[in-house]
C-alpha cells in the first residue's frame, strides 16, 4: 500500500510527524509525505494555479525524506497524484491536525480539503484531527498524538479488508486526554461568536478589525462529532462530496424558470 501523507500544519509539525513513524511501522505500507512548508490552516480548498510551485527535498530526525511545497494542502495531493512520490498513491493520510476538525469546520479546514481531493481524484483518504488540551475552541494549546497516531496505524491496517464507502472520506477526531470510546457520528453544527471589534485606525488610514471568535460553541446534539467529542469520545465520521440537494431538485423543478428568462429579453425565450 502506497500512502500519501499530507496535512496543513506544515511538514514539520508533531502531528505528522507522530502519524508518519506509527504508518512507517505497518508491515507492506510505504509512507510518502508531501506537505506544506508553513502553516496553511483554514486554507480549505485553495489551489495555486496562478505561479509555479517550489519543492524542496527535507530531512527528518530519523534520516528519511518528504517533500516540502509553497503550495496548499490541495496541491500537495495533486502532487501526489501526478507522480512525484513515484507512484498514484492508494490512500491518502491527512493529518493528524492540531486541533479539531468538526461539524461546519470542516468546510474551512486545509485538512479535509486534502482528504476531499482524494475522494475527488479517486483515492480514499482519511482526515485525521486531535483536539487541543483547551477543548473545542481554537486557542491553541497542548496536543498529544500517542492514541491519535496509533488509531491511525489501526484504522490504515484494517482498510486492506475493509471497504471504504465509494467517494467517501473518513473523518476522525481525537478528543484530549484518554478517549471513552469511539462513535460514528453525523457532523454537528457549530455556534461561532463572531463579533466586529475595532482595534486600531493606521498610520495611512486604515482601519483594523478582528471579527472571529476563538471559542465557538456546539449545539449538544447526540449522534453528532461536536458532542462525542466534548463527551470524551473518538468522533469517526464518514463524508461525501455529492453537495446536490435531492429534494432541492424536485422543488426548482416547479419554478418557471423560462419565465424569467423571457422577462430578460433574451432571444433563446
């Protein structure tokens, strides 16, 4: 098995690192990292399609190599899938993130995204999340990766007999401290407290703001990643990309559309 390992903390970082030696363990599994050169967080689906992308070739305490882009988590998987690890790969490994990726986070995070690109291009992937010792916010705190790492080691191992659901992602959060069991989960729906708070007008002019909050809250909804997780649980979530509202169809489909395509003028009316 051929495993891209990428994330969008940046290629050096502990999470990666910790998921990186516990995959190099499994028997008949070779590891290929390509990732970011820097903290890409909260990039989402962003892709460099404006420049050339730089690569460089970087050690690791242990003597082994990965490859280091200015691009984002995206472009990293694309890489992959293009051949600069020498092969497509057969599974795709992102994470594991500092800090967890849950319910309406996910749209943001630079780690799904690279698990979606996966499933896009045919690949399964797995995004991989550990939640701070500060709880479900996003002030960073301490991280762990021992249980996290190992369940990952786990989880690959068990995909050479398992099935994973077609274009289908598995999305996994850790909670801090000792995980109380693990739970398949919906995604749950975050309470973020935004706020418009004026800090300083610049020397030029110019007005500065912060509007994001650091501690979102969580609707407690059973069955849901937020909640297992706040309840000391493992949060294994499977995720598709099919965006389309099926009952959404059927409404539009009443819509006189050609109406108000008529009411532009158009000559196709």
């Amino acid at each position: 098995m051929r495993i891209l390992l990428t994330n969008d903390d940046g290629i050096m970082a502990p999470g990666l690192q910790a998921a990186r030696l516990a995959l190099r363990a499994l028997d008949g599994v070779s590891v290929g990292v390509v990732a970011p050169d820097r903290n890409r967080s909260a990039i989402a689906r962003g892709i460099t399609t404006r420049s050339p992308l730089t690569v460089e070739e970087v050690e690791f305490d242990d003597g082994e190599t990965g490859y280091a882009t200015d691009g984002t988590p995206v472009d990293c998987v694309r890489f992959a899938e293009v051949g600069l690890i020498g092969g497509r790969p057969d599974l795709i490994v992102s994470g594991i993130n500092h800090g967890a990726n849950l319910g309406d986070d996910i749209t943001y995070s630079g780690t799904v995204a690279a698990a979606l690109e996966g499933i896009i291009l045919g690949i399964p992937a797995l995004a991989l999340s550990q939640q701070s010792s500060r709880g479900l916010g996003y002030v960073s705190g301490n991280f762990d990766f021992t249980v996290a790492a190992a369940f990952t080691a786990a989880l690959v191992d068990s995909l050479r007999s398992a099935t994973m659901p077609e274009a289908t992602l598995i999305n996994v959060n850790f909670p801090r401290g000792e995980p109380q069991g693990v739970e398949v989960t919906s995604l749950g729906k975050r309470i973020y407290n935004d706020e418009l708070k004026f800090l300083e007008e610049t020397e030029n002019g110019h007005k500065r703001y912060e509007i994001y909050g650091w501690q979102p809250s969580h609707e407690p909804i059973e069955g849901t990643d937020l909640h297992a997780v706040a309840e000391g649980r493992i949060a294994v979530t499977p995720v598709h990309f099919d965006l389309t509202d099926r009952e959404g169809l059927a409404a539009l489909s009443g819509w006189d559309f050609e109406a108000m395509l008529a009411a532009t003028g158009s000559a196709a009316a």
